[in-house]
C-alpha cells in the first residue's frame, strides 16, 4: 500500500475496527485493516458460551445491515459473530487477516506501521481499534500467592459446567458478573463479591426495551461525565430475575473480600470462607501493547484522547474507548457514531497537510 493522504491503516477489525473501515470510506479515506485473527469478529468467540446481548438486534445490527430475526429478540455470542463476519464481506476495504502489528512509529509523512513478520506499512493515519479483550483487568489482592484454588478473569471463563459442585466467589457487580454469578448459582454454591450494592435498570419500559428509550430520549449521545452524575456504578440491565435472585437469597450477595488465604478468602470483618474458585469479572484495559513506545499511552498503558483524537499524535485516533465521546462508544450500537466522528475528523486534518 503505497503512501497517500487518503491512507488509513486501522488496526482491528472487530466492531470497532469494521466501523471505522465503514466510515473511512464515507470520508475518501483509503483504509487498510490489519486482524491478527483470522476472521472480521474481534474478540466475540472467545467470550463465554451463554454471553447474550443486553440490546435487542434491532439496535445491535452494522447501519444498513440489521441482525436477522426477529428485531426484538437478544443475539447470542454467535449470531454477533457472523453478523461482523458478514459485514467485513461487505466492505470494499483491503482487511488482512493473521496480521499483528508490533509497533508504531513517527515518520516524516506520517505513521510506520511494523509488523510482527518485519514488513513497515507507511500511514498518512493510524486508527487504534483493537479493543480491550486481551486485557483483562484483576485487582491485585494480598494474599494470593498463597491461595490454592483457582483464580481466573471471567476472560478465561466458558461455562458454568466446570464448576458444579463447587464453591466459587465472583468479582463484579456490572452485567457480565451478575449474569456469570446467576448461571453460576444453579450448579455451584456462588457469592457474589462487589464494593457496592449492584444498581439494576429495569430492563423493559412501558413495553419496550430501554435502549428504545436511550435512543429517543437521545441518552445515549450524553458525555460520561453527565452519565458519572447519574450513576455511581454500571447500573446491570435486569428483566427481575438477577435483582429477585440476590433478595432471595438465591444468588447471594456479599462486601468485597480483602485478602485470600490457602484456601479461600477473608471478608472485611475477619471471617474465612473456604473456596475453590475466584471468578474476576472486573473489567478491560485498552489492549493498545504496539503503541508502547509511541509516546501516546499514560504509564498505565491507556490512551491521551480527546474524544478519541490523541492528543500526543495529530494522525493517532482511537475506536472503541469505553466512554470515548459517550455511554454507548465501545458498544455494537454506539462505536458508528464515534466512527464517523473520527474519520471526518482526520479527513479534514489529512487534506489541510
């Protein structure tokens, strides 16, 4: 790929990186996608068996390309995964796949893109898009070299099968714990372990789903500062049946724990609870390893952006950002928006020189 004004190298092609390919094409941008996988699906595959969305398909679907079925029904793992494999088809884009890309660099023009088998792409502009899967955050704990059970990101976690008769802790009050935990509780003895109380919206609203509400009251276009206001937490989408689980008793629910010991952990007033397994559903970090010595990530390896331009690097933008410019940016239904914002963005900035 020769090196123009028009050439953009986006590095992904999950969600994020399908819409910005998308919008860099309604900019005149010339985009090059580079997957280290082997298909357009990101990180889908390798969540948990039973991952299904929050958002019904009709607010889940690429722009133009809807989820099949019925629109209001919930997606599973799967069907987002060939929904973006489809949608990867469709683009009149060059996307490389089994591509990793080991580093970027200043040039004269522009951004070297170098990848892990010694070829240099020259960039008029790189977009980061790769997302946070590869990885996953777990809080440091004292204690747990010494802890003889399992402790594992929800990352690493398929399905509850593994775990029958077990005693497992998981971490986590946003919707994967909650979900995690409940499907947990029906073959295992679960606690649910999280610094708060978990904050629930009701799911359905006067008959429709609340993303019907979130787009119409345009709530998903607030900043995340006004959305900080609102909420202290992830509020976890619930149809009653997680928020009737843990007052029942069902799916119990308990303060975080502050140390492990050999075999199990300690709550904040002393008491041990043996366990066999600790589950982590504590979040991501942006997965951004290639820009490491860019100059553009803080020491905790996460992006200098301002809605979703670098603010160290003119040609550096990023997709996918949890809040990058609002609720919904590192959503299927929300990362367009930031997408096209992006692009227009750096075909402006491209064509001033």
């Amino acid at each position: 790929m020769s090196l123009t004004s028009e050439s953009v190298v986006i590095v992904g092609a999950g969600q994020s990186g399908l819409a910005g390919a998308r919008a860099a094409l309604d900019a005149g941008l010339r985009p090059l996608v580079l997957e280290a996988g082997e298909r357009t699906v990101g990180s889908w595959p390798l969540y948990y068996d039973s991952l299904t969305l929050f958002s019904p398909a009709r607010f889940s679907g690429f722009p133009g390309m809807p989820i099949g079925g019925d629109p209001d029904r919930y997606p599973v793992r799967d069907e987002v995964a060939e929904h973006l494999d489809k949608c990867g088809a469709s683009l009149d884009a060059e996307i490389r796949t089994g591509t990793t890309v080991a580093g970027v660099t200043q040039s004269r023009d522009g951004l070297d893109v170098h990848l892990a088998g010694g070829e240099t792409v020259q960039a008029a502009a790189v977009i980061a898009a790769s997302g946070s899967f590869g990885n996953p955050l777990v809080p440091v704990i004292p204690g747990q070299e010494s802890f003889g059970g399992e402790a594992l990101h929800v990352a690493d976690y398929r399905s509850a099968q593994p775990y029958e008769g077990r005693r497992v802790v998981v971490v986590g009050g946003g919707n994967s714990a909650v979900q995690v935990a409940y499907e947990l509780a029906a073959v295992a003895d679960v606690t649910l372990a999280t610094r708060a109380p978990v904050q629930f919206l009701p799911q359905v609203r006067g008959g429709r789903d609340i993303h019907f509400w979130l787009d119409w009251l345009r709530l998903d276009l607030l900043p995340p500062a006004v959305l900080a206001r609102l909420f202290s937490g992830t509020p976890v989408l619930d149809t009653g049946i997680y928020q009737a689980a843990i007052e029942s008793g069902e799916l119990p629910r308990s303060d975080m724990f502050t140390a492990y010991d050999a075999d199990g952990v300690v709550w904040p007033g002393g008491e041990h609870k043996p366990v066999d397994a600790v589950l982590f559903a504590t979040g991501y970090r942006p997965h951004l390893p290639y820009l490491r010595d860019l100059g553009a990530l803080t020491a905790d390896g996460l992006p200098l952006h301002r809605r979703g331009m670098s603010t160290t690097h003119p040609r550096l933008a990023y997709l996918g950002v949890e809040f990058q410019r609002s609720f919904s940016s590192n959503t299927l239904r929300g990362v367009h928006r930031d997408a096209r914002f992006v692009m227009r963005a750096l075909a402006r900035q491209l064509r001033r020189g």
